[in-house]
C-alpha cells in the first residue's frame, strides 16, 4: 500500500501526526518452533522491526529543523514517511505542498561530468528547461570546484560529489525541502555558504528538515532540532541546545563513559510519558542482553 501524503489548509507546512513506521526484515534467530520449521522449509523466517514509534511533530514556513540521532534511530524513514515514500502502519501525515527529499544521488551518472550531472540532477528535481541554464550556472558558481567541473564523478572526492548533490537538491523550487546527511562533508566556506543558502531559502517562505550526524551543523544551520533515539521522539527544542546536548550524550559514548551517557539519558527520557520510557527501556535491556 503507497502511502498518502494528505494537504492541509492550515498555517503549519508539515503536519506528522502518530506516525510509526515498521519494516520486515529476516531474522538469523531460529529459537522459537515456528522459526525452525520455517529454516526446515528453506523459508527465511522475519521479525517487524519498528523504525518509528508514534512521532508526532509540526513544522511552520521559515523554519529549519535538524534531526539529531545515532545510525539507526529512524531519521531516514522519518524523512521518506515525510516525503510520502514510506507507508505508516499509524498516523497521518498533512502537508501545505508535496515535501521534496534531497534524492538527486541515483539520477547521477559516475561516467559523466560534473557539469553533465548538474543538467541532469536539476532535470531530475524538475526544473524547467527554459530555466535549466541559469540554474546550471548557479550551481556551478556555488560549489567552486574549479575545473574539476568538467571531470567525470567518478574522480570526485567525497567532499566535492557532497557539494554538488547539496547545490542541485536546494535548486529545487520546493516549499518544503528534506534534506538527509547532504552537509556530512565539506570546507569551512562551503558550509559557510550553504548557511547563507538556506537562510535565504528560509526568508523565501520555506521549511527545511536536515538530517545530519554532526551536531555542530545543526546548531549553526537549524532554527530547532528533534532528537530520535530507537524511533522515539525524546526531544524537541531551540537547535542550539539540544545539538549541544546530543553533542555531549554522543561524546560520553565515543569516549567510552557510558555510565555518564546512560545518566543523560535518563534525565532527557525523564520527561517523557511512562509507557514511552517503558518501550524505551525494553528495548535498551535487549541490546544489552
């Protein structure tokens, strides 16, 4: 079943209302007799995974909103359940216009040139062509990779194929713009043109979601953040202090202190209802069983 994006007349551009999201995915655990007969069979036994749990969030014109979480929190299904890609087993979804997800990456071709890229990336977000050579020339001027423009992709550095999918996705004339990890790399001016980007897109009437694994890219380039943790919202708030949070939490975790992580999150889920932190804690116990 596809799923449906509804419209809304109402001043909020974005609307997620009870929204859980669940995959099937096959399971290598054949303890349960069901399981055992199924592997018997040459059948490959699935378990539902819930990616989101009823998030409920909404979103108004001129804002920039981070998503903030760990490999595997749910920001990308939140992102294509926003742009209507996946189907929510809850909830609905209510948009002012269709979301438009940053997801230029499979019309690109590594064979071709960068510039050959950028007419086909900004055909492929639905530029016009009457207005395909002016768009093509900001792009080029924006991401300021020299002659390596006319190279093919597949020599590019990381960094620089970031630069182009990120000028060719906010070239798109779209109310409302889901971008996910397209700021993950980049020099100090790139980024600090791509601030100036989407502040002025922001100023245009837009909203803007970004998805991003620094912390520091949402405190300078968001107005607000949400924070994702196994699916659930735990935070919802001012950018730059819940980056700055998320930002500590994940340090204690890399620095191998996760007791002082564990103690964060207790105060962050403290504030959440107690059938929340009770799911929450379920699934904690069994990642740590």
């Amino acid at each position: 079943m596809a799923n449906k994006v509804l419209y809304s007349n109402s001043q909020e551009s974005l609307r997620v209302t009870d929204v859980s999201v669940v995959y099937k995915t096959p399971s290598t655990n054949h303890v349960t007799r069901a399981a055992k007969l199924q592997a018997a069979m040459g059948l490959i036994p699935q378990v539902n995974v819930r990616a989101l749990h009823h998030v409920s969030l909404s979103a108004h014109t001129g804002e920039a909103i981070g998503v903030l979480g760990l490999n595997g929190s749910g920001k990308s299904t939140l992102m294509r359940a926003m742009a209507g890609l996946e189907a929510p087993e809850t909830g609905e979804i209510l948009a002012s216009s269709q979301p438009m997800l940053l997801g230029v990456s499979a019309a690109l071709e590594p064979s071709l040139s960068g510039l050959q890229n950028i007419r086909l990336g900004c055909l492929a977000i639905g530029i016009h062509p009457d207005q395909l050579d002016e768009a093509v020339a900001e792009i080029v001027d924006f991401i300021d990779i020299g002659d390596s423009i006319y190279l093919p992709m597949a020599t590019y550095s990381s960094g620089m194929s970031g630069r182009l999918r990120f000028a060719i996705a906010t070239a798109a004339r779209s109310d409302i713009l889901l971008i996910d990890e397209a700021m993950s790399t980049g020099d100090a001016a790139f980024v600090k043109r791509s601030e100036v980007k989407m502040k002025t897109m922001r100023e245009n009437a837009g909203t803007m979601f970004l998805v991003s694994h620094a912390a520091q890219t949402i405190e300078k380039m968001c107005t607000r953040a949400v924070w994702l943790h196994h699916g659930v919202m735990i935070g919802d708030g001012p950018a730059r202090e819940l980056a700055r949070e998320y930002r500590q939490w994940a340090w204690h975790l890399a620095q191998d202190k996760p007791e002082e992580a564990a103690e964060m999150m207790r105060e962050r889920l403290s504030e959440l209802p107690e059938d929340t932190r009770g799911y929450l804690e379920k699934i904690e116990n069994r990642n740590n069983s």
